[in-house]
C-alpha cells in the first residue's frame, strides 16, 4: 500500500443510486465488446464513488472523468478527484502532513497519457514556480487511484467473468482473491503490491456485481474487497458508472510552458500522483 493507506490504517488503529435497468444479454461476450471500443480517439467516460474504511473511520473519493483508447486498449485518461479526510484523522497527523491532506481535499486533476502523469491543483499550486500549473508524472497507472477492478483491462474482465457466481438479466456477480487480482491487473498490483497480499502471506477477497447493456458493454461495476493490513482489516468499496461509449476523446498534455517536472521541485510537493491510495 501507499502513504494514504498507512497512515489512516496506523491511525485508526491507535486513537449511489438505482442499477440500471436489467437486459437480455446472454449472448454478449463483454470483453469482446470492450475489445471493439479499442479505436483511436474513441473512449468512455466513468464517474466513480470510493470509500476506505478501517474501525469506523472512513475515507472517500469522487472521480469523474474519460478514458481514451487506442488499437490495443487504454491510451490516456483525464479525470478530476476529490479526497475526503475524517477531522479526527487529520487531527492526528503532523502538521506538514495535515496541511497536505487538507489540500487534497480540494479538487485536483490529473491528466495521464501513456506513463506519463500531469497533476494541477491546489495539492501543488503553492509549491510551483511563476508560470507553472502541472507537476509532471513519470511511469504513472491510467486508471484513477482507488480503483480495485480496472475493466478497461480486458484480461481483468476476462477475469471477473471466469470467477463469476451468476449471470442473469444482464447482471453478472462473483468474487476473486486479491493475489488473483494481482496476477492479471497491472492497476491492481501496482496499486496493492505484486502479490495481492499482507507481508504475512493473507489473501483478501474482492465481491462485485456488472450490469450490462445489450451490446454486453459494463454499465456499472460495485465492488467490495475486504483485505488484511497491518495487523487490521482494510475494507475498500467502489461504484463507478459508464456512459458515452465509443464517443470521440481527445486527451493531450498540457501545454510545455506550463509543466515542471516532479524531480525539480521540493519534499512539500507529493512524491506521486495523490489519491486515496498513494
């Protein structure tokens, strides 16, 4: 795990709206759908709600934004975050760190193409030279922090409709592990480490649910994994919904003049893309 989700699960320790409609869809194959959306300049838009809970203090996330493709799946992804911090969480850290929390709690953006991250946002403004607005990422994750089932990964929804409990009307549910995760998602792993594991070698278990639209395209994915950290239970929940499928998306970086790279600027400014989970 990453900074965000020690420090609250230290901490802690010591001190969505109606599915859509169900379809007919037997037939669809969902990862071959999502395969065919692989077109240059075509993409999708997600908005997701993520919540992190460890003994009763919780933390959540709201991300809105698209993804963009390309002949072989994600190409860039541009989306918006907003972090929230419990006060008594926040009470409990330094004051550097708090302040930086707190700054996260404003909306932030951040801009990915190919590795490559941009981050804007009041997390950096203070810390930038005249003229600057973006931090520049390098080997960043396209999918937004958080995100436990990344099914814009066709071997990943290969692997939730393999571990699949049912499939009627167009809802699919079923569970995996998270070392399974782990083994075929780069966002999972790069995200949860590449075991899907605490150190002591406990496996935790992700539960989801699919909707489908008629052409076998995911309308919407719950999920909820319950995973042992730090000698604790660490339970992370998301709902993301999809629209706009094959819609024309163009996503660029930001302009030269504008951008500064991480390595050039000081400890106060966040050593990777921040997020509920880095």
């Amino acid at each position: 795990m990453k900074r965000v989700v020690v420090a609250f699960v230290l901490v802690v320790g010591s001190v969505v709206g109606a599915a859509p409609s169900a379809q007919a869809v037997r037939e669809a194959d969902p990862v071959q759908a999502l395969k065919e959306q692989y077109v240059k300049g075509r993409g999708v838009r997600v908005v997701t709600a993520i919540k992190m809970s460890a003994q009763h203090q919780v933390l959540s996330s709201r991300q809105a934004g698209v993804f963009q493709f390309d002949g072989r799946g994600q190409a860039a992804s541009d989306f918006t975050e907003r972090v929230r911090f419990p006060e008594d969480f926040l009470d409990s850290l330094p004051k550097e760190t708090r302040d930086t929390y707190r700054s996260e709690r404003l909306p932030m953006r951040l801009i990915k193409v190919l590795r490559t991250g941009y981050l804007s946002g009041a997390v950096v403004a203070d810390d930038l030279p005249k003229g600057k607005s973006w931090v520049r990422y390098r080997w960043t994750d396209l999918s937004p922090s958080g995100t436990l089932l990344d099914i814009m990964d066709a071997a990943t929804l290969r692997t939730l409709m393999d571990h699949a409990t049912s499939r009627r009307g167009g809802v699919v549910k079923g569970s995996v592990t998270t070392s399974r995760l782990a083994s075929v998602s780069p966002s999972f792993s790069e995200q949860f480490g590449p075991a899907g594991t605490s150190r002591d070698g406990r496996d935790g278990k992700v539960t989801y649910t699919l909707w489908l639209d008629s052409r076998g395209l995911v309308e919407r994915l719950a999920a909820r994994a319950a995973m042992p950290f730090a000698g604790k239970t660490l339970t992370i929940s998301m709902d993301s919904r999809f629209s706009r499928w094959g819609g024309k998306v163009s996503i660029s970086a930001p302009p030269k003049e504008k951008v500064i790279g991480r390595e050039k600027l000081g400890k106060s400014v966040p050593v990777e893309p921040p997020g509920l989970l880095d």
